[in-house]
C-alpha cells in the first residue's frame, strides 16, 4: 500500500469509504429478497430487542431519532413492525410482526452470504478483527 497523505489521512473519511463499501456487498446480497442492510438490521435489532423504544433503537443504531423515525417508515409500512402508537412519539415501541419475523428469516440466508463474501475478501479473522475495534469505538463514545 502507498504511503497515506492528504485526505487519506482522515479516519472519518476512511471509515465511511470502508463503510459504503461493506454496505454494498451486503446491499447486492438482499436486494433479492427486497431489503436493504439497514433495513435488515433495524429488523434483526427489533427481533433482539421486543417493544424497544425509538430512542433506544436510534442509540443502539448510532443514528439520529429523526433520521431513524424516516427509516422505520417503510418498514412500517411493510407490516414488518408493529408499534405502540399510544403516548408521544418519543415513547413509541417497537416489535417485529409475524410478517417482519418471516421476512428477516427469508434475509438472513443472503446476510450470510454477504458475511461470507466480505470474510473471504479480507479473511475472516480480519474481518472479526475489524468488527471487534469499530464496535470498540462506537461503545466508548
């Protein structure tokens, strides 16, 4: 690899280069099954955590409340999730419905296929590496 200079030097830029990277694989892999990764990990955090407030899941997300209230929409509109609508939004949960459970079962064959394809680019054990210090980043923030 080159020597890094100028805007190659920046964290920030290289995380969300790697980041929009890594989104396409797994993006080419559920387009099949009419998901995007977001959407399968917004399903997949749901499934983990039943009844989970807005603001909870926007934590857990690492996304603004707004921003993530945009992204719910479909999925909503999917009948993916249900929601409590009582009380204000920002108390708002949420849990996967029969059609939501069935639909992140029907992705995760090609979530794991996109696992596979990004391990086998840069080894699995890269890979876990990788995993392991980004989430160490995002938990100590």
């Amino acid at each position: 690899m080159k020597p890094l200079t100028g805007p190659d030097l920046c964290h920030c830029l290289a995380a969300r280069r790697a980041a929009r990277y890594v989104s396409r694989i797994y993006d080419s892999h559920l387009s099949g099954v009419g998901i995007s990764i977001s959407q399968f990990s917004i399903l997949a955090l749901v499934e983990e955590h039943p009844g989970i407030a807005v603001a909870d899941l926007a934590d857990l997300m690492v996304m603004e409340r707004t921003t993530l209230v945009r992204a719910l929409r479909p999925l909503r509109d999917a009948k993916w999730l249900t929601s409590d609508a009582e009380g204000p939004k920002a108390a708002l949960t949420f849990t996967l419905s029969a059609a939501g459970k069935a639909k992140l079962s029907e992705a995760e064959p090609c979530w794991r296929a996109a696992q596979a394809e990004f391990e086998a680019g840069v080894s699995r054990k890269q890979a876990a590496a990788l995993r392991a210090g980004l989430l160490t980043v995002v938990f100590a923030g």
